[in-house]
C-alpha cells in the first residue's frame, strides 16, 4: 500500500483535521445548526438518497456483486464492513449508550429554530459513533484501496464524506458522531487490507484454506 499516492488517505485526514478546528471553535449544537439552516427542498431529496450510501444494506450488496466480479474484493469489503460495523454497535450500545443524539438536546432548547426534514427518523439515543458514516468510510475507503484510479479514490472519498454530510443535516448525529465513524471504517479497512492481503493471508486462510 502506497501512502504517498492514497488520496483518499490525505482527503479524509484533512476532512477531519478541519472538523477538529471547527469542534473546537464552535459547540456541536451550534454546528448542527449552522448545517441545517442550508435546508431545501432539493438538498433534502438529496440527503435522503445519499444517505442510504451508508446503509449496511447497501454495503452488503456490493459486497455480494464484488464477490461474483472479484473474489477477493469482495472478501476484503465484507470484513471491512462486518468489522467496523461490531466495532460501532459496541460502541453505541455498551461504551458510549449515553451519548445522545441532537435532536434530544435540540428539544430541550427554547427558542431555538430548527428544521427537520419531513420523513427524517426521529432518534434520540446512541449517537456515537455514527453507524452510517462508519459502514461508508469503511466500504468507499476499501474500494479507494483496490483502485488504482486518482479520480475513483477522489470519488470514493466524496461519496463517504457526504455521507457524513448527511448525517448532520438530517439531524441524525453531530459531526463529532461523524468524526469517530469516519476514522474508524477507514482505520479498519486499512488494517483489514493490511492484515489480510498485503500479508497474503487472504489467500491462504479464506480462499484456499486447503493450501494452508
């Protein structure tokens, strides 16, 4: 794996180096805010569409494809995916269960204006990390690691980091929620990459096992 030419690497590393500035100018609430005064009809669409980039669902189903097309594509995303996401649900469920989501502190806020997108959930616990940012960040950063394109890496990035996006908007999570899934899909699929192929152990532990 060569660092030096992983733009999607370098794009999420300075995607998260200017959400750190601005988390620490700037309170969660007030950022929420400041990204859901942009709403319009159109973006809403949008972001309701995109969103779904980051369903488990849809992970899934690349997978499967990458599994008919490429064997070992399609390996290295399913673990990609399946790990980060019991990482996430781990960590939204039993480490930080407590952590709430910003409509809960939205509503408990007096005169404060807000806009919630019609058919947005309406959730308010377990908000860190953000699932969906997660399961983006570790599918697109995975399929950016086995492109040998630029431009498919740039896309790969901007694809998850709207994810991100609309997590915010929708007022699902705060971008610090966006933040740790960011960091963690990339940071497994990484190692994923890493462990299972640079290392050959793909080969040897899942595709050909009785070559071991």
């Amino acid at each position: 794996m060569d660092f030096k030419k992983d733009f999607f690497f370098y794009l999420t590393g300075a995607a998260l180096l200017a959400a750190l500035v601005l988390s620490l100018a700037f309170t969660q609430v007030e950022i929420s805010l400041s990204v859901n005064q942009f709403h319009r009809p159109a973006l809403d669409v949008l972001c309701f569409l995109g969103t779904h980039l980051g369903d488990g669902i849809f992970s899934v189903v690349v997978a499967l494809i990458f599994l008919f097309v490429n064997r070992k594509a399609g390996v290295l995303i399913s673990i990609s995916y399946l790990s980060s996401a019991l990482v996430a649900q781990v960590l939204k469920r039993l480490i930080f269960a407590d952590i709430h989501r910003p409509l809960w502190h939205l509503e408990k806020l007096t005169n404060i204006i807000y806009y919630v997108p019609g058919g947005a959930e309406k959730v308010f616990h377990n908000s860190f990390p953000s699932g969906h940012t997660t399961s983006a960040f570790a599918l697109f950063s995975m399929l950016a690691i086995l492109s040998n394109q630029p431009a498919l890496k740039v896309l790969c990035f901007f694809l998850a980091a709207f994810v991100a996006f609309t997590r915010i908007y929708l007022l699902q999570h705060f971008l610090i929620d966006t933040m740790a899934g960011a960091l963690l899909g990339t940071i497994v699929s990484y190692l994923v990459y890493a462990q299972l192929f640079e290392k050959g152990k793909l080969n040897k532990i899942i595709l050909y096992p009785n070559k071991v």
